[in-house]
C-alpha cells in the first residue's frame, strides 16, 4: 500500500493519516453525542435519520425521528402507504422532497412492498441508484448500517477537511468537491468497524468544535495536524 496519499495539490504521508483518524476517534469515544441513530445498525432506520438530517436541525430530528419510525417501522411499511401519508409523516421537517423520494425508493426495493423484508444493498454505488441517494447518502449507509470502508462527506466534513488539510481547496466547485472526496478517501482507517468510527467522528467535529461561524481550535483534537490552524498561529500579531 502506497504510504502518500493525496492531500489537495500535495500529500499526506502516512504517519499524519494514522495520527489524524486516531486523535479524531479518541475524541469521539469521550465527547460524542448519544443520538438514537447511532445505535442501530439497520440499514432502513439510518437512511430515515440521513434524509431527516438533511437541512434540518438535529434537535428537531431526534424526536420525529422516532415517531416516523412507529408508523412506519420497515420499508415495506412505507411502500404500501400512500405517498401522501408518508408525506404527512413527514410534517415539521421541511423539505418534503425527502418524504416522496423516502416512498420511491421503498416501493422500488421491496416491488411496491411485495418483498417486504428486501435490504437496501450495502454498496455504495448500487445504492446510489435508488430515488433521493446522492454520493454522501450512500456513503453513509454503507459505512454506518454495513461498516463497509465507505468516504463520506457533507457540510461538516467537507469544512474539517478543508481547514485541516486543503485550505485553498474552494467547496463550491466541482473541482474543489473532488479534491475533499479523495482526500476522505485517503484516510479511511484500514477497518470498516474503526471507519463507522471515524465516519462519525468527522462529522460530529464539524457540528460541534470547527463550526462554520467559529473554529474552536482550543478544543479541536487534530489543531496539532491543521494547515488552517498552523497558518493562523505563524501571523504576525496586529
């Protein structure tokens, strides 16, 4: 196995992916939030809290995500409602887009709830396939229900990554995007177990110590590894 990996224009060696991913999971295990989709590792329930969790608030995720799931506990339950029920399910979250592609892609799986114990695949780009499942989604499913060595990366991550490691990188082009990919790539730790850790570990990082209005770099556990925090501190003082 090659020890560099991409890192933007240049590349990380492969003592600062290992120290990266272990300080990242050492401080996920004392500082990560107890949310009821990381207790699961059905594949059905995490999509629900990944398309929950898209635009919406986390606060305002955790308790409908758990009524939603009352009423329609498996895919096949929501492949045999109608869509407009799945829809009033969905009422509060916004973005009810989610909802309707939530019941596509349920009536695809299961044959319109015929199958009703068929599983979302674990793979990345067959998941991919299905209605409403962009690149992070599938990425997340397959890491966080199936432990695959699956990159993810939204918002959050895609903000940790850019100040730790690509600090020119500019998210909003296509071109910028796919350097944060290959870089989430490059550092998946060699387990899929150890990776569902350092999935999460990305992202709660980003939502709650480098976050889009503030860098709390005092508490970040990678501030030691970060070109944006290295280059903040050799500033000549004002």
């Amino acid at each position: 196995m090659s020890r560099r990996r991409v890192r933007g224009d240049q590349a990380i060696d492969r003592e600062t992916r290992l120290a990266f991913s272990r300080r990242l999971r050492r401080w996920y295990r004392l500082h990560a939030r107890d949310l009821p989709w990381r207790r699961t590792r059905d594949a059905y329930r995490i999509l629900v809290s990944e398309l929950m969790l898209q635009q919406t608030q986390v606060s305002r995720v955790v308790t409908r995500y758990g009524e939603f799931l009352e009423q329609f506990p498996t895919l096949g339950h929501v492949a045999r409602a109608k869509q407009s029920h799945v829809a009033e399910a969905w009422d509060g979250l916004g973005y009810y887009a989610r909802a309707r592609s939530l019941h596509r892609l349920a009536v695809e799986v299961t044959d319109g709830g015929r199958e009703p114990d068929r599983a979302l695949p674990a793979d990345p780009e067959a998941l991919r396939s299905l209605p409403g499942i962009g690149a992070y989604t599938a990425g997340a499913v397959s890491s966080f229900a199936y432990e695959r060595r699956s990159a993810l990366v939204d918002t959050n991550v895609a903000r940790v990554l850019k100040r730790v490691f690509a600090p020119k990188a500019d998210v909003k082009t296509p071109k910028g995007q796919r350097a944060l990919w290959r870089i989430a790539e490059s550092l998946l730790p060699r387990t899929g177990r150890a990776t569902w850790t350092h999935n999460q570990a990305l992202m709660e990082l980003g939502a709650l110590v480098c976050t889009a209005r503030v860098a709390h770099c005092e508490r970040c556990p990678v501030q030691p590894l970060c070109s944006t925090a290295a280059k903040q501190d050799r500033a000549p003082a004002s």
